[in-house]
C-alpha cells in the first residue's frame, strides 16, 4: 500500500501571516497539536506544534541549567506569552520539516516517523506542493488492514 | 563561503612563501603555511574548524612535515583526558541540580540594592569560571541575571555584559577556568599551587578594578535598578523561584567535586611525596572521580559521555594541538623564538610584554586556545635560548583570558551569553555598544596584568 491511498488530501493549514495566539486558538478548537504553514503557491514552508509555542514561552537555557524544579512562575513566562499575540507563527514555525512523497510505501513512512521522531508527514509533490497529510494513526490503521484486523473508524 | 576561501588559501600560502624566504626549509614553511590556515579557518569558518583541522594534520602527515608518533604526542591526549574528566564532573554538578541551587542563591540575596546585586554576579561569575570552565559558568550567571532583571523590569544587558566581563576574568584564576589553563599547566610546569598563589590573587585585584570602571560606567542603570527595586519591593517571589530535588545527590555530588578539587590543589604535593612524574595527580584526579561517578550513575554514565562531553572541541584542541607541535617538531618555532628574541633586544620583559599584548588582542579575535597553542612551542624554544619562562607564561595565560573582553566574539562566554540575550530578549548588541565597554576593560585590566609581571619579581 502506498501514501496517497491513505492520506488525508484535504490539508487543514496555517496562514503565513497568522500570529502565534491565533494558531494556538485555531489548533484548540480543531484539537490538533500541530498544522503545516502552507504558502500562496500551496508550497510548505514550515510546520507549528504547541510543543513550539511552549518552547518559546520558556527560557532557552533551561535545558542547560539541568536539575530544578519551578515553585513560581516567573515574569517572563507571563510576559512572553502576551507578546504571542504580535509574534507571527512564521518567526518561531519549524523550517526544517520531514516529508514524503505519494509514492512512498507504508512501511517507509513509518520508518521516517520513528527515526525522525516525526508525528505527521506533510506528503510533497515534485514542485513542494503540499498534496496531503499522513499522520501515525492513518498508517496504523492501514498497517491493520493489510493484516485484515481492524482499529474501528 | 566561497569569497572567504581564495583569502584564506592565498594568506597561508603567502605565509608559507614568506617563511621559505626568511631561510626557514620546505617542512618549516609547509608546517607554518598549514598552522595558519587552520587559524584563518577558525576566523572565517567557525562552523568549519574542525573539517580545516582533520585536513590539515592530514597534510602535514603526507608530507612528512610530521609523523604518526609524533602527532600523537603533540596531540596531548593528558589534557583531553583532563577535559573529558571534568566535563563529565560538570554534567553530574547539572544534573544534581548544584547550578539551579547557585541560582536560587542570587535570587535570595537579602535586602537587594543595585550594589550588592552588581558585586554579586561579578564575583559569583568569576569564582564560578575558577572551578567549572567559563562556557559553562556563564549559562547559569545569565540564567539568574535574566530572572532578576525581568522581575525589576529592567534592561538585562549592562549587568549580562558585567558578567560576562567577570567571567572572562575569573577564568584566568585558576587551571580549571579556561582550556588555556590546563593546557598551560600541562605545558610549563606550573602547578595548582602556583596558580593560586600568583594568578588567582591577580585576577582578583583585576576584577575588583574592572567592578570599580563598570559601576561607574553603568552607573545609570544601576540607579534605574535601584529605583526599580524600591517601587516593587521585597523580591518575595523570586526568593522561592526555584528549588533543587533531591538534596542527598546535590550534597554527594558536592562533596565528590570538593575532594576532587582539594586533591588538584594539592597535585605537585601528592606527585612529590608518592614519585610520580608531574602532573600525573592533577591530571588523573578528573579521571578518578568521573570513573567513580559512572558507577555511582551506572544508568547515566553513557548520558555523560555522550552529551556532557563535547567532542567536536575536544577532537578540534586534539588536531590543533598536533599542527601547532609540527612547529615545534620541524624547528619552525626555533627560528620564531629566535626572531622573537632579538626583536626584544634580548629582553625578558620587553618579550613578556610582546607575547602579553600580542596575546590579548589576538585573543579577541581568535579563539584564545587557538593562539595559546600557536604560542606554546614558540615559548618552549625560548627554554633553550636560557631564557626565564615563568612570567611569559603568565602573560599568555593573562593575554588569552582577559583579551577575550576586548570585542563580542572574543571568547566563547561571550558568543554563549550574548546568544540568549538575542534569543530571550530580542536585544541584538551592536558591536561597538560591547566594544567601547569591552576595550575600556581589557586594556586596564592587561595593563594591571603588565605592571605586575613588570616589577613584580614575584612573577620571575
């Protein structure tokens, strides 16, 4: 089984011009955790998750100051996250993005899932046009079915 | 990448030309040529250092300006091991949560006044960059400067710049503030002791002038903080920010830290009373206590192997070290000091003063190991020529730290610390509002430095 029998072909996107608080209501309403920023040529320019929302929240060293435990939480925290507001999503999306193409096997999707650490694929065609989405469970559910078992709708 | 390159190329074969020219041989000139290529590549290709070091040992290699056996010596793999030693120490200290406790510790001063924070994170920087290197120290300096400064609602930047121009300083007190410190160490015969007894009581007089300069030269934002601080009060909520679990492993790890640093204190002590060869003590010491913390850690020992230890600058110091014995391995370094020398007039104080300043401003530009190595052989010959070397190595130890204030690039503290101010705040610092400040206390404090070794005999 390949990619584009399994994908999801109607992509739900971000706007480039989006801001970040916006994005963040957007993707609680949808309940998703992540959506693909897709351009006026339908070309994908990055990716946002709330774990990127979060990490620009938080200070950047605190993986470096190892061990502690937060009693308060501190000022900037609160401060940063009223600038989301003014912050477009494209200043802190993912730019790197892992992606595959239609033609991709099933297993090979799943392969670049967990060596990549990737939740969902953005699925490209030759041009970078974003023509799909591919996320765990689609390949679970379609890895269930080529064993004739099934995981319910 | 591709404008940089044919400078690069054509500076290192003009200075191979030049050497050839000045009567040095084919190897000679080859070795200098291929040293100075990797330095311009640190310059222009930072990202790069390491692919310019492994092909230029290469070179050297089939060239015969050197062999296998020599590169391995000149490689110091002594002072890699201790490296890797206390990189791993500084991974257990993070883990057990000693940092984030040093943090709560400035967030708990009492009856806080602009003054006290000042003197504060400019002392705890530099002890900080005494005991754990500099890199290492700043990130939590920062950490804390940030939280202060955000809950006062203050500009973070003249107190990060402070400390960071701490940090620098500290990192010349001791053998285990800077690479340049062990590597200096390993190489001259100076010990722990000697460190302590000379450089640390100099870096201190230098740091307590440099507070003097920058309380008055950020006496504006000191009195903003001091405003601040008066209309917001107490800081009650910073006090109890943050807290470290569990208190048995901070204590352990601390103690396992002190004797390890008790022990390299007392090296050349250990070495004479049990027959060692020098250094053997200062050098195992890290050895010891990080073999003995991946038992302790069993589960995490590979943890801080692999992500505490950072082998790309190990293995760059590994190679860098090597090119720069090719100097030394090929004679090049001889005719150098020889030169060197009677520039000087065959004065010992004139040569401390040429390889201080010389070493100072070419620190801030180069990454101060970088030129410290360049610098090692160089001053190894002069052993031959009967000169004294304990003052010029002092002031290359002095020149490659406190150089590194000069400009924003000039150490690796700074690049490290400036980079979360970017990334946290937004505040992109221009090169001169940093270099003003920067000289200002680089010069005095190398002057300081200059005026000691002088007429101090105590440096002889």
């Amino acid at each position: 089984m390949k990619i584009k029998e399994i994908m999801t072909r109607d992509v739900r996107s971000i706007d480039p011009k989006d801001n970040v608080f916006d994005v963040l209501v957007q993707l609680f309403k949808t309940k998703i955790s992540g959506l693909p920023i897709i351009d006026k040529q339908g070309k994908l320019m990055g990716v946002f998750t709330e774990r990127d929302a979060l990490s620009y929240v938080l200070p950047s060293y605190i993986q470096k100051v190892g061990k502690f435990i937060y009693e308060e939480n501190p000022k900037s925290i609160k401060k940063k996250f009223s600038e989301l507001i003014n912050t477009k999503v494209t200043e802190i999306m993912r730019k790197e993005v892992i992606t595959t193409t239609e033609e991709t096997t099933l297993c090979e999707a799943a392969r670049i899932m967990m060596t990549e650490r990737a939740r969902r694929l953005p699925v490209v065609d030759l041009e970078g046009k974003v023509v799909g989405i591919v996320a765990r469970c689609d390949i679970l559910k379609a890895l269930a079915k080529e064993a004739e078992m099934s995981l319910g709708r | 990448m591709w404008k940089k390159l044919p400078i690069l190329i054509a500076l290192s074969i003009g200075f191979g030309i030049l050497a050839r020219n000045t009567g040095l041989s084919s190897h000679q000139a080859l070795s200098i040529s291929i040293f100075s290529a990797s330095i311009l590549g640190t310059l222009f290709f930072w990202d790069f250092r390491l692919s310019f070091a492994f092909i230029g040992v290469s070179i050297l290699l089939i060239s015969k300006a050197i062999d296998l056996e020599n590169v391995v010596r000149f490689a110091s793999l002594e002072v890699i091991l201790f490296l890797v030693g206390m990189m791993i120490l500084v991974g257990l200290l993070k883990d057990s949560g000693f940092f984030a406790w040093l943090i709560g510790l400035i967030l708990r001063i009492k009856n806080l006044n602009s003054d006290k924070f000042f003197i504060a994170i400019s002392f705890i920087s530099a002890l900080l960059a005494c005991v754990v290197d500099e890199v290492t120290s700043i990130v939590f300096v920062v950490a804390a400067v940030l939280e202060i400064c955000d809950y006062f609602e203050v500009d973070p930047t003249p107190f990060l710049i402070t400390s960071i121009l701490a940090t620098n300083i500290g990192s010349s007190g001791t053998v285990l503030g800077n690479p340049i410190g062990i590597l200096i160490a390993a190489k001259s015969g100076l010990t722990f002791e000697d460190f302590l007894v000379k450089a640390f009581p100099l870096m201190i007089l230098s740091l307590l002038v440099a507070i003097f300069v920058l309380k008055f030269w950020y006496r504006k934002a000191l009195a903003d903080l001091d405003k601040k601080i008066k209309e917001f009060g107490y800081n009650e909520m910073l006090v109890k920010l943050v807290s470290v679990p569990p208190e048995r492993d901070l204590k352990v790890s601390l103690a396992i830290f002190a004797a390890t640093l008790f022990f390299i204190a007392i090296h050349r002590r250990l070495e004479l009373f049990w027959g060692l060869q020098p250094n053997t003590v200062l050098l195992t010491m890290p050895l010891i206590s990080s073999g003995l913390v991946m038992i302790w850690k069993r589960t995490k020992a590979r943890k801080y192997v692999e992500k505490d230890v950072e082998w790309w600058t190990l293995l760059f110091f590994m190679l860098l070290f090597a090119q720069a014995g090719t100097l030394k391995f090929t004679g090049a370094t001889d005719v150098l000091a020889k030169n060197l020398l009677g520039l000087a007039n065959n004065s010992v104080s004139m040569l401390m003063s040429i390889v201080l300043w010389v070493s100072a401003i070419g620190s801030s530009v180069l990454d101060n190991v970088v030129l410290v190595a360049a610098f090692i052989p160089i001053i190894q010959s002069f052993h031959d020529l009967n000169i004294n070397l304990q003052p010029l190595w002092w002031a290359l130890l002095f020149g490659g730290c406190f150089g590194g204030n000069i400009t924003m690039v000039g150490s690796t503290a700074n690049i490290v610390a400036l980079g979360i101010l970017e990334k946290e705040r937004g505040v992109r610092l221009s090169f001169f509002r940093w270099f003003w400040v920067g000289l200002t206390v680089g010069l005095i404090t190398t002057s300081i430095v200059w005026l000691a070794l002088v007429f101090l005999p105590f440096f002889g």
